[in-house]
C-alpha cells in the first residue's frame, strides 16, 4: 500500500502510483527518466526517448519545476 502525500489517495503500491495518470507533467517526466514510470502513451514514449537520446549525448536533463 502506498499513499501519496499530496493528494492522500490510498494506491495499490508504490508502482501503481508511479503510473497513475494523476502525476503532474514535472513527476511524470522525472518518473520516466529514472525508469519509475512505464510510458503510458505515445506522447510519454517520445519524451522518454529524447530524454535517452540527451542522456547518451552527455547532456543534462533539467525539468523546471512549476513550468508546465
């Protein structure tokens, strides 16, 4: 069982919320880049993999926080 401590909603575990769709775009993308979250749509897919792309090229990932 994991609850988050933002919104207090009660998940399966720790996974299932790494998944959820109730993620904002900020923890979504870091979810993707350090392989917590499985892409859940093409649109995640394709941010996934320019993050791989950048991260093989030795560039830094920077995620603006309260951007999105």
């Amino acid at each position: 069982m994991y609850k988050s401590n933002e919104t207090g909603k009660v998940y399966k575990d720790y996974q299932e919320y790494c998944n959820s769709d109730e993620l904002d775009t900020c923890e979504i993308f870091l979810k993707l880049n350090s392989g917590e979250r499985t892409p859940q749509n093409e649109e995640e897919k394709k941010w996934l993999k320019s993050m791989q792309e950048m991260d093989a090229e030795g560039k830094i990932i920077d995620i603006p926080f309260g951007t999105f």
